[in-house]
C-alpha cells in the first residue's frame, strides 16, 4: 500500500501533537500508521547510509553529502513517528523510547547535528574527513540510538 504525501503528514502531525503535547496513546490506527512511518524513514535512512559509503569509496563529496542531506532532514521527524502507543506490533522499538523521552531526544539531535556536519565536510571532498565524520554520525547518532532505544534483530 502506498501513502500519499498527505497521509503521511497528517500521521507526522497527529503523532508529532501527541508528543508534543503529552497527550494520552494515540488511537490504535494512528500508532499504527506511525509504526509504518518510522519503519520507512529507518529503511530510507539505512539506504542513504549505504549511499554515503559508496560515495567514501568513490571519493565522491556530492554524493555523500547528498546523502548526508537527506539523513539529516529525515532525522528532523524521527520523533514524532514515536508517539505513546505506537509500542505495539512488530517493532524494535525499546520502552525505555517513552520511559526516557528527553533522552531519545537528545540522541536524535545529536543525529541531527552529525549528519548536518558531514553534509558540510563533504563539500570539501576530503575523503579522510568525510570517513571520520561520518563515523562519529554513526557512533554519536544511529549507534548511541540503536543501542539503549532499538532491540537486537
């Protein structure tokens, strides 16, 4: 089933309410379409991440910091796809998500940030710099995620 853009954003902005306001679990069919929502910008993050090491491998500044653009507006919304109730179904997702709010939110900023940081160190074309950045994107921002919010495959 494909969503069209309008769905998608009326998802990202009922769960983006809901947490921004503290409001109570959303409905079962909202937390539902924002488990779907997430799963696809985790997916689409995943891709982009293999985007940027064929860019490191090439050399290739543009590609990595497009790459690196795209992960970074990506990562703008992670959180409102997390809305209180959005726990059930087939998810990696931790409690410790909503136990610890603040936490996953300073997390997802240092995401935030990293990307937007490698996206700048790829306009020079450096490719040692690219690598490093990028694996302090991928330490301070996925892996300091995956690891207390995201259980094992």
């Amino acid at each position: 089933m494909t969503m069209s853009w309008k769905s998608g954003a009326l998802g990202a902005l009922i769960a983006a309410g809901a947490v921004a306001t503290g409001a109570a679990a959303v409905s079962a069919a909202d937390a539902a379409l924002a488990l779907k929502q997430r799963q696809a910008v985790m997916s689409s993050i995943g891709a982009h991440m293999g985007g940027i090491k064929g860019g490191l491998a090439a050399g290739n500044g543009e590609v990595v910091e497009a790459h690196a653009k795209a992960i970074n507006g990506l990562a703008t919304v992670i959180p409102s796809f997390f809305p209180p109730g959005s726990d059930k179904g087939k998810t990696r997702a931790k409690p410790e998500i909503w136990q610890k709010w603040s936490e996953f939110e300073a997390v997802n900023a240092k995401l935030v940030e990293e990307s937007g940081k490698l996206a700048e160190v790829a306009k020079g074309g450096d490719k040692a710099a690219m690598a490093a950045q990028f694996g302090k994107m991928g330490k301070e921002g996925c892996g300091a995620c995956h690891k207390p919010f995201r259980t094992e495959k």
